[in-house]
C-alpha cells in the first residue's frame, strides 16, 4: 500500500508540474501573438486585448472550479481552485464590462504581466543553479533585465512609456519568446540531472557488489583456512588421546605384571627361573598386552 500511495503521489506531483509548465507556455504564446499583432496588425488594437483577456480569465475560472469538484480536490489540505476559479471569473468580467477604460491602462497592465513572468524566470533561474547548469547565469540575467523592464512600465517614469508603445511590444514578443524557452530548457535540464543520478547510483551499486564478493571470497577463503587448522587440531588431539591412553595401559599391565610376581610360587619339582629369564618375561606379557591395548584403541577410534 505504501508504495501504491507513493507511486499515486509521485504521479499526481508530475501532472500538476507539466500543468504548471504548460500553463505558462500558453502565457508566453499569447504574449507573443499579441506582441506581434500590435506591431504588424495595424486594424489590431489595444481594446481587443483587453477582450482576449477577460474571455481568457473566464474560460480559466470556469476550468478551475470544474476541476476542483470532479477531482474532488476539496479532500485535499491547501488546495484553493475553487477561490482562484471564482477570482479568475471575477477578473474576466471586470476587463469585459470595464474594457475601455482599462485599455487606457494597457501599459500598466502589460507590466504587471512581465512583472509576474519575469518573477517565474528568477526562479527558473534559481532551479538551473541548484541543478549546477552552466546556464543558470544567463537565465538569471535575462530575468534580472525583464524585472527592470516590467518596474519601468510600470512606474512610467515622466510618461515616456506611453510616448514609445512600440518598445512596450517589442519587450513583450521577447518577454513571450524566452518564456517558452525557459520552462523547456529547465525541464530538460531537470531530466539530465536525473539521468546523471541514476547512472551514478547503478556505478555506486557495482562498486558495492564488487567490494561484497571481495568480502565473501575473503570470508570463505579464512573459513577454509580455520576448517582445516581445527581439523588438524583435531587429529593431533586423537593421536595425544591414544598415547596417553597406551602409556595408562601400559602402566597398568606393569603394575598387574608385577603384582603376578609377588604371588610366583615354585613346585620343588620345578627348576628356579633365572633373573634374566624372568625380566624377559615380563618384559614380553607387558609388549603383548600394551600392543593388544593400542590395536584395540585405533580400532576403536577409527
């Protein structure tokens, strides 16, 4: 189940990402289309801006609030489609009714726009350096620049805006341009790093297989070497035990030999044995019982 619930998250965290990616996409195409309209559309004018706008803020809210009730997003902690569906509605209807009126502040609006899309490139920006991409830098100085852009539109310094609309378009084709080529390139970038750790990971892996085996064929190897010295111990230990328990026996037989002496009685029929013939007597019971005491050891421990 764990798995499941993590695969289902990791699954659910990537859709949002590629929404999110494509949501600004569409942004840029429109900044884009816009920019060049106004440039190269003389019957284009500044009102039918502000109507794409409103109907484009409508069509959001109403896709946001769908959104959130069929996929019962309200089970979620800090999801808030519904609020921002019903503010995108509210938005569309206001540039609707309000259109020329606010067309006179096409200008301001305008900067607020590349105000918030040049804020999405810092951050794009950001991503590339912790990601360690070389060009992170150029991204966070294009962002630095449009930044400055969108702040001059909107202060409009001594009314020179409003004197070069032109320039105001221009920004806003480059505005639109980079911002689908940011998105893009910080996607692909993110894949690399993944690769990268992967890859990384399966080297990290062989490396510890290899060092695990080295380590298994050393262990094995040290418990042969054991083996052996415990079975030779094991051996010397049964010769010792079979000595020793000889020289008892042998022993013993001397003691019974001698004992036997004691108790020799002679007929006066029977002629006195010599001393050499009795030590060579006994020294032939005391080999014949000991050599009789040690086949009987061997046979025993084989």
């Amino acid at each position: 189940m764990d798995t499941e619930e993590k695969s289902m998250a990791r699954e659910n965290k990537l859709k949002k990402a590629s929404l999110g990616t494509r949501f600004m996409i569409g942004i840029a195409v429109i900044y884009l289309l816009f920019g060049l309209a106004m440039l190269f559309v003389p019957q284009f004018q500044e009102r039918y801006i502000i109507y794409i706008a409103g109907l484009i803020f409508l069509i959001c809210g109403v896709i946001m609030i769908v959104k959130y009730f069929m996929a019962a997003s309200y089970n979620d902690l800090g999801n808030y489609g519904f609020s921002g569906g019903v503010l995108c509605i509210l938005l569309g209807i206001c540039l609707l009714v309000r259109t020329q009126q606010i067309a006179g502040y096409l200008p301001l609006f305008l900067g607020v726009c590349i105000l918030l899309t040049a804020v999405i490139k810092l951050q794009n920006a950001v991503d590339l350096k912790s990601l360690r991409n070389g060009a992170w830098l150029l991204f966070l100085i294009i962002a630095l620049a449009f930044l400055a852009a969108a702040i001059l539109v909107i202060l409009n310094p001594d009314g020179k805006v409003l004197q070069h609309r032109e320039v105001l378009y221009y920004i806003l084709i480059a505005d639109g341009t980079v911002s689908i080529i940011s998105p893009i390139y910080l996607m692909f970038a993110i894949r690399a790093g993944k690769r990268a750790k992967h890859s990384n990971r399966r080297e990290n892996g062989k490396e510890t297989d290899s060092v695990e085996t080295e380590k298994y064929i050393t262990e094995e190897s040290g418990d042969k070497e054991k083996a052996e010295v415990s079975e030779q111990k094991k051996e010397e230990k049964k010769h010792t035990d079979t000595v020793s328990k000889g020289k008892i026996w042998k022993k013993s037989a001397k003691k019974h030999a001698s004992e036997k002496e004691d108790d020799w009685y002679y007929d006066e029929e029977d002629s006195v044995p010599s001393v050499t013939e009795k030590h060579t007597d006994e020294k032939d019971t005391i080999d014949h019982i000991s050599e009789e005491i040690l086949g009987f050891f061997e046979d025993e421990d084989k």
